[in-house]
C-alpha cells in the first residue's frame, strides 16, 4: 500500500486523485498544468483516443484490483 497526501491522512486511506492521460508527451503533460494554456488539437485528439480505445480497460482493471482487496 502506499501513502497518498502526506504523514497527515490518519490512514484513512480515502485519496482524491486524478490520472494524467499517459499519452502526452513532455510538452503536452507542462501545457495541462499551465491553466493559462488551452488545450491543443493533438491533446484534443490524444483524449478523445485515450477515452475510446483505453479507459474502458483501465476502469475495469482498477475496478477488479479494488474488489479483490475488499
């Protein structure tokens, strides 16, 4: 198991978090933090692929790990 959010969570192991879409490259990962930028065509496209082609098994991966620990 491993601590999200610091020596200060009481392990109540309760985490808020977000997954970074792994298909950004370096430059596309910096645009995403930068609230100034907007998104570009290629993030635009890299999303709508990650959503069809990869979230579905992600989901269903992560859904299977958390219930086998349960």
């Amino acid at each position: 198991m491993h601590q999200l959010g610091g020596a200060r969570n009481f392990d109540g192991e309760i985490v808020d978090c977000e997954l970074v879409n792994p298909l950004y490259n370096e430059t596309e990962l910096r645009r995403v933090f930068d609230r100034g930028k907007g998104n570009t065509s290629k993030i635009g496209d890299k999303d709508g692929e990650w959503a069809d082609e990869y979230l579905p098994e992600f989901e269903s991966s992560l859904s299977a790990r958390v219930e086998a620990k349960s």
